[in-house]
C-alpha cells in the first residue's frame, strides 16, 4: 500500500513538466541553426555568385525560408516537411540514411552532419507541429556558411543565441 502511493506521488511530481509552453521547442533558436549549417549551401533560393553567375537550389527545394520549408517536394512529388509526422518527413530521413546512400543529406564531407541529438529535436519539433514561431525566412542564407570540416561531437546541437 506504501509503495503504490510513492507512486501516484512521483507521477504527480512528473506529469506537470509535460506538455508546459517551457518546453515548446524555438525553431529561429534551436532548429535552424543546424538547418542552415547543414544544408543551406546546397538549398538557398536562387542567387548570383561573384562570377555574377545564378545558383540555383539542389532538386528547387529551398531550406532557408518557411515557404521553401513547407512547399518544397522530393522526386516523387511529396512535401519534404509533414507537420505532426516526423516519420513521413523525408527532410528528416534523408539525414538518418547510411552516409554512403546516394540520398543520404548533407553529402559526407560538404556540410556538417546533424548530430543524433540535433535529429531528435527535429523530429520532436515536426510531432508536435512545426512551428515556425516568427521566423518566415533567413535574411542572408549566404553569409555564415564557412565549415572548417570537422564535425560536432554526437550529442551536441548546435544553437543561435
Ligand atoms: C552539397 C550539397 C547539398 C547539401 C549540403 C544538402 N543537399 Fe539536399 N540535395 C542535394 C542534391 C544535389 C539533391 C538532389 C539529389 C538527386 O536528385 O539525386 C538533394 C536533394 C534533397 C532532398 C530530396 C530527396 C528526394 O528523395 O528526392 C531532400 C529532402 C534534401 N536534399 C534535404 C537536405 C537536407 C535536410 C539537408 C541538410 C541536412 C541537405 N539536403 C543538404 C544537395 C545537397
């Protein structure tokens, strides 16, 4: 009898931190910093570069605003971002695929890989909607780009202040 009421105790200490607007995940903050990193160089909207030639985004999909985000499809025609479905997410998938698939993202040596902690919020941030807060679009998708190669350790992500 003791036991089931330390229970029903620590249950009532846990449930109130589910759930709570604290854990409502920033997506300017916490998300798309690793966006940017990881596939922007490859998926910005289209620009010229300083040969004043015009680069445009990998397979036209664009990371870098909300519409390119939520509008962008994959070769089969399908939305690359289900909110509230991070398994039917190919903008997720592509990241999880082994590292020598052809369409495993970013390529191996490009950009830096998201780490294991950094796909996990994401797929937090898609399964409870993905909200974009204000953010509707970076304003320089091509400044802050340089990688020195190395990648980041497994169970960081990587954030804005
Ligand atoms: C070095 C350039 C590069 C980087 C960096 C890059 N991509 Fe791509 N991405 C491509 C190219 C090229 C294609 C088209 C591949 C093809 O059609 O064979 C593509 C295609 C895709 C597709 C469509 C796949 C499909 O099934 O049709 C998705 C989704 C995608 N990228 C997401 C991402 C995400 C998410 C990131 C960052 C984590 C990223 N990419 C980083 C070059 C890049």
């Amino acid at each position: 009898m003791r036991k089931n009421i330390l229970i029903i105790a620590l249950f009532g200490l846990a449930v109130p931190a589910i759930g709570t607007s604290e854990d409502k995940i920033d997506f300017a903050k916490q998300i798309y910093p690793f966006v940017k990193s990881g596939c922007v160089k490859c998926h910005a909207p289209p620009y010229e570069d300083e040969r004043g030639r015009t680069r445009k985004p990998k397979a036209e999909i664009i990371l870098a605003t909300k519409e390119g985000i939520m509008e962008s499809v994959d070769e089969e025609g399908n939305k690359i971002l289900v909110p509230g479905k991070p398994d039917e997410t190919r903008m997720l998938e592509v990241t999880k695929l082994p590292i020598d698939d052809d369409y495993h993202f970013p390529p191996e040596g490009k950009a830096p890989q998201w780490t294991d902690a950094e796909k996990e919020l994401f797929g937090k941030w898609v399964a409870a909607g993905a909200d974009f807060g204000d953010w509707e679009a970076d304003p320089k998708p091509q400044e802050g780009l340089e990688w020195d190669g190395k990648e980041k350790e497994a169970g960081t992500v990587e954030t804005a202040e």
